[in-house]
C-alpha cells in the first residue's frame, strides 16, 4: 500500500477532495482487517499477494469487484495473460479484459433467462454466508459481481461455490456434461469511496456501454432497478454524505479536465 494520499485510490483522479474523511474511514478499515490477518488460519483467507504483476488483498470484509466468463467467451491464453498484468500497466489489466468480455463471443447462454436465473441464485444463495452481495450483472458471456467478504471465506471459496451450484443446474437445463465456466476470475479489491461508486456504476451501466440496451433500467439481469444507496453506505458504515461527495469529485474532476 502506498503511504499517504488515500490508501490506495488513483492518484491520476483529480477532485478526491470532498470524500477525503470517508476515504480516510476507508483505510482503516482495510488496514485493520489486514492486521487481524496474522491471527488467522493461513487456508482461510491470504492478505497481501502478488498474482503476475496485479497486487491483490484476500482478507475478511475487504469489498472485491470480481468476474468471472464461460468457458467459450475469451481464449484462455489471453484470460491468463489479463490476469496476470502481462503486457499491459495493471490499471489497464481490467479494462482490456472487459472490452475482450463485451464483444459477446462464444455461446453467450447467460442471455437466456432460465440459465441467467440459476446463475444468480447462485450469487445469492449464500447471502450473508460467505458473502455479502453490494452489486451484480449478468452479461451475455461474463458476470460481474461486487462483494464484501465475510471472515472464513476467501474469493476463490466463494466463486468455487458460485460456480459449482451453478454448473450442476445449468448442465440440468442444457442436457451435457460441457464445463460451463472458463477457470479462474479476475478480481479487484475496492480501495476508496470514489473507486467504489464509481464500480457500482460501471456493474449497473455494463450492458449500455456493451450496446445491449439503451438504459440501464432496460436490461433485467443486475442489481440496478432494486439498488438501496442507503442500505449500502448502512453496511459498510460509511457517512451518510459519502454518495454525494464522491458524485460532486467526479463533476469536480470532469470539469478541471475540460479546462
């Protein structure tokens, strides 16, 4: 974690000023639960970690944006190599991977509303288990998911939950015995109040920038049309003001670029 500034948040982002004492809250938090981590069982849960060159934090109650595609919807090889940071500066790793993702290759069978319905309760099965769900999309081809770990359960656990309950009904449906999820996912835990209003954003306008649909009210698979702004700031204890300011940085930060 770089010292000062705000944790680990994007000092390329101008206007980070009016959330600084949520961010602040941020950060203690998160520096916290990475304290509590040499207390706990190593299989558990595995703090700080570098995977190729993207650094990474496994710990109890960090906020991850996570995805994870069908088999068919990118070449594995190029998957690994996203994940990994191979060939690209790690804030661009996720961007390449989701552009990748958007294009809609493969067989695309998230698109049918009774595969698409399994996969979701997969998501929340397990609600307030393993995890906490704060936002979800299911795309044609990937499906991204914004989650608050909960102690014992590390990311791969719970995308392993995911994942199985979810191939064993959809194999149901479909008749075959075909592996229905590329393996591995690429996750990114949330660092500060501005990075995570502006994923909950992406998650819910995924399906408009991918030209799916014109709004995102208009697609029926994400967390859009019932999202609860209130219960979310409630869960992570954040200040009650913290959507507020982290949408005027943003106005703040569009206009210092247009000048």
């Amino acid at each position: 974690m770089r010292d000062g500034g705000c944790g680990m948040c994007d000092e390329r982002d101008a206007g980070h000023g009016g959330a600084q004492l949520a961010c602040a809250q941020w950060k203690v938090a998160i520096n916290a639960n990475a304290g509590r981590y040499a207390e706990m069982d190593v299989d558990k849960h595995l703090g700080f970690y570098k995977h190729g060159n993207l650094p990474h934090l496994d710990v109890a109650r960090a906020v991850q944006f996570i995805t994870f595609n069908l088999v068919d919807a990118v070449p594995r090889e190029q998957m690994y190599r996203n994940a990994l940071g191979l060939g690209v500066r790690s804030g661009h790793a996720y961007a390449l991977n989701d552009r990748q993702l958007d294009r809609g290759k493969g067989s695309c069978i998230l698109s049918r509303p009774d595969i698409a319905s399994v996969v979701k309760n997969s998501i929340l099965r397990r609600e307030q288990i393993s995890h906490q769900t704060l936002a979800w999309v299911l795309m044609p081809n990937h499906v991204h998911i914004l989650i608050k770990q909960l102690e014992g359960y590390p990311i791969s656990r719970v995308l392993k939950q995911i994942k199985g309950s979810s191939t064993h009904e959809i194999r149901s449906i479909t008749g075959t015995i075909e592996p229905v999820w590329q393996i591995g996912y690429f996750d990114r835990m949330i660092r500060d109040v501005l990075q995570l209003r502006r994923t909950i954003d992406y998650i819910h306008q995924n399906p408009v920038h991918a030209r799916l649909v014109g709004s995102a009210s208009d697609w029926p698979m994400s967390s859009y049309k019932m999202y609860d702004w209130q219960k979310l700031a409630e869960s992570l204890m954040l200040p009650v003001e913290w959507l507020e300011e982290t949408q005027a940085d943003d106005r703040l930060a569009t206009g210092l670029s247009r000048n």
